[in-house]
C-alpha cells in the first residue's frame, strides 16, 4: 500500500490508499505499485484507478502532474471526481457547449480551449456510464 494525495485548485486534496494506481501519461498507461521508483509525470484527461481495500475504483482526472517519491504518490490535478460526484447532466450540457463551439464559424472561438473542454466532458460522461 502507498499514499495518494490528490490536491486540485480548489484546495480539495482527498488521501487515498492504495495498493496499484493506474494512469494515462503523455507515454501511454502507466501502472505504479509500492516501492516505484520515484517518477514525475505528466497525467491526461483520463480514467484513473486504484485499489483500495482489494476493490477498484475509478476517477476523472482533467490532467495534471504525478510525483512519486517515498511510497507517497502527489497528483497535482485540473479536477479529480468519483463516478458518484459527477453530475451527468452537468456533463452532457458541458459536451453539447463545447461540440458547438467547435461547429461554430466564429473565428473568436478558442479551438483548443474547446477541444479541452470536450475532451474533460466526454471522460467524465465515460466513467459515468
């Protein structure tokens, strides 16, 4: 078992033990147990799991930054949710905004920005269904 502390910009940090955590990195998929070498490393918008307690469990991450050192794994992350947080209609809606953006003509749209913004919608519509 190691420490995983979750810290996003909303000063939640939510500590979660765990024996495995798997992660998507800029890499590819990245599975960490005790005593991992220590590693710093990006995280995609992505599904995110643990073991905690022998059962899985799986997250939304919005991207982010993993460090870990000492068996104590830190995720600096945009927004992290459980299946249970997320509202799905929140989450439909925010979908349907950003596929319109992205639709739209207008040359002020930030396409990145939208591109981004569907990307987080459709990862948390995914671990919700």
């Amino acid at each position: 078992m190691f420490l995983l502390k979750v810290i996003t910009p909303q000063a939640k940090v939510r500590l979660i033990h765990t024996s495995i955590l798997n992660l998507v990195t800029p890499s590819g998929e990245m599975g960490l147990l005790s005593h991992h070498m220590p590693i710093i490393t990006m995280v995609k918008i992505s599904k995110l799991s643990t073991i905690e307690e022998e059962q899985r469990h799986l997250y939304a991450v919005s991207g982010g930054v993993l460090f870990y050192k000492d068996n104590e794994a830190t995720l600096l992350a945009d927004a992290f949710e459980s299946a249970d947080e997320i509202d799905l209609d929140r989450a439909m809606a925010a979908k349907e905004r950003a596929e319109s953006r992205l639709a739209s003509k207008d040359p002020d749209i930030d396409e990145k920005r939208a591109r981004v913004a569907l990307l987080k919608a459709m990862n948390r519509i995914s671990l919700k269904e």
